[in-house]
C-alpha cells in the first residue's frame, strides 16, 4: 500500500467516522423530541382522567401507574406546602 493509499484510507474512514456521529447526534434529537411529545401525550392524558368528569376512563393497564402519578402529584403538593411555610416562618424570623 502506497502513502498515497494510506491517505485515501484514512480520509474515507474519517468521513464515515463523522457520518456515523451525524446521525447518532440526529438520532439523539430526535429522541429527545420524542421524549417531549410522550411528556405532552402524558399530560394531556393525564388531565383528562383527572379532571374531565366521566369522560376519560383509565385503561387497566394504566391504572397502577395513574395511581402513582396521583400519588406523586399529592407528596409533590405537599412538599411544596411544607417549602412555602418554612420560607414564610424563615421571613417572619428575619
């Protein structure tokens, strides 16, 4: 093998090396608007059972996991409730 040849070798491995990066770099915006649009569907779901009266019923496969996410969203409430008065009782120290 020539340097020459070498050369070529190496250049044509370097461009499938940034070609494979190019779409690896697609690949991860393309899954994080993915993982936006599930966030989206999730709420928007989510809302529906939650607050749409007798509209939107949960399927049994999603039952355990609702559960949980109402779970959350109470200790997640709570916790925001605990924030707000230690920062109140924190003012009121000052």
């Amino acid at each position: 093998m020539t340097f020459k040849q070498l050369l070529e070798r190496i250049r044509d491995r370097l461009i499938h090396r940034s070609q494979i990066s190019k779409e690896k770099l697609d690949a991860a915006f393309l899954r994080r608007e993915l993982d936006g649009k599930l966030r989206d569907l999730g709420e928007g779901y989510r809302y529906q059972v939650r607050y749409s009266v007798g509209s939107a019923a949960v399927p049994d496969a999603l039952s355990v996991v609702m559960a949980e996410v109402v779970e959350l969203e109470e200790k997640l409430e709570s916790k925001q409730q605990q924030i707000a008065r230690l920062e109140k009782e924190s003012a009121i120290e000052s």
